[in-house]
C-alpha cells in the first residue's frame, strides 16, 4: 500500500490548483479504512492549541463523487487555513472520500462497484425510496445508482462510522458544479460562503444531506462549487473559509440528536 504521502501526491496530480507542496504541507494520514481498490482514505485533524475542549467539532469532506475534482481542491486548502487561522473548533478533514473514482483513467462519480455513494447512507425507508427514485426519477441512471442496500460500500461504511465516532455538530460536505450553498437540519443555515449563496435545493433518498441533516439531525452545509475541474481563485477560497467561520460563531453549535 502506498504510504499517505505518496497517494496524496497521486491523487493530487489531477486536481487543479493542488501542487505537491500541498500535499507535504496538508500533512494528511492514513485512515483505518481502504476504498474497493485498496487505496487508504485519508485525513487530517486540526485542533485549535487550547486548555478547553474546542466548542465544535466540524467535519469536512470531499471528492465523494470522483469527478468532482475541485471539491476535494477546496478541502486540501481549508485545512492550510485552519491551521493558519485556528478557531475554537476541533475539524476533521476527509479531502477524497472516493479515491478510485478519482484515480480512474476518467475520473467518475461512482466508486470502483459502480455505487453513487451520495446514494448509500441509510436513510428512512431506504430500499422503498433510493431504489425508486434511482428507476423512476433518474431511469437508472449507472452515475446515480445507489447501491443494493444502504452502507454496502466500504467508502460509506467508513463516513458512516466517522459519524458516530467523532460525533461532528456540522459537517460540510463539498461538491460540484452547481454554485450554490444547500443545507439541511437544525440552525440557521449560512446565507452565503464566498459567492456561492443559499439556495435549498431539496433532499434525495440516501444522501449524506438528508442522512446526517433530517435523520441524525446534524447540520449539513453542501457546498456546490460551481466548477467540477476548475478551483476556486486562492482569494475566494479564503473568503469562504472566513465566511464559514464567521457564521459558526453566529450559531453556537446545538446538541445533536446522533
């Protein structure tokens, strides 16, 4: 198996605007968990330096779907400013959740089974409602198929036990390329990150957005970004960031349901 240096600046080399300093610099590590092909899933904690207990704890992941590249750009640089500028937050960043889907020859947005993980949390009702709308809505669509039974990934399986085990008051899930803020739960959602502005879109069988919003009752912000191959200028990738800090302070994080 690669070490974490290694498939960090192998998954690098297609994302735009990620050059392999990041990679040395983001410092990320290893997981317990491997994707279908075997490539570790990799991630970073950052904790503000403090004698307290951090006031909340934040999960960021992206690159769920492999061909949404600029999502996972976004949350190599988030963690620079985290570490640049420390909140009282304890994050935790995931920047590829699907790394076979992005190291495919064409990068794709299913994994290596051909399973939309966006698709695979275990939603209420979901051998009713995933597989219907997956024959229904997207007339079977293979980009969007949800799987055969809800966790039935080992990409998932892993997010689905991050979940309960660090227990996030917000997780921010980064995609592409519709331009806009979506949210689900409880608080007050963001207005604005950046110049992407809120604009709730709805929620789909299996999603991590109604999963973690509606079931677990944990904040979810989806970012959209509105290019799934081209990053974000540095400048507003960092106004993002401050824009996402400032409205965690605004809204002290709520005890969850989970």
């Amino acid at each position: 198996m690669l070490s974490a240096l290694a498939l960090c600046l192998e998954l690098a080399h297609p994302l735009p605007s990620v050059p392999d300093k990041l990679c040395s610099s983001v410092k990320l590590e290893a997981s317990s968990a491997t994707s279908v092909k075997g490539h570790a899933i990799l991630q970073r904690d950052v904790s503000a330096a403090s004698e307290q207990a951090p006031k909340r704890r934040v999960l960021v992941l992206g690159g769920i779907h492999g061909d949404e590249l600029s999502s996972s750009s976004l949350v190599f640089h988030w963690i620079e400013h985290a570490e640049a500028m420390p909140a009282d937050t304890y994050w935790r960043f995931i920047p590829t959740l699907n790394p076979d889907g992005m190291l495919a020859k064409r990068p794709q947005r299913t994994n290596a089974n051909g399973v939309d993980l966006n698709r695979n949390f275990p939603t209420p009702n979901w051998q009713r409602d995933a597989v219907s709308y997956w024959t229904i809505k997207t007339k079977r669509d293979p980009r969007r198929f949800p799987g055969n039974k809800p966790l039935s990934e080992p990409e998932s399986r892993y997010l689905h036990a991050q979940i309960d085990s660090f227990k996030p008051d917000i997780i921010i899930s980064i995609h592409a390329p519709f331009g806009v803020l979506d949210f689900d739960g409880p608080s007050v959602p963001p207005e604005k990150l950046g110049r992407l502005y809120l604009d709730q879109v709805g929620i789909y069988p299996g999603s991590l957005g109604n999963y973690g919003g509606k079931t677990l009752g944990i904040p979810v912000i989806t970012v959209e970004l509105p290019n799934a191959t081209k990053a974000p200028s540095s400048i507003e990738m960092r106004q993002m960031w401050l824009d996402l800090v400032r409205w965690m302070s605004a809204h002290p994080a709520q005890t969850s349901a989970h």
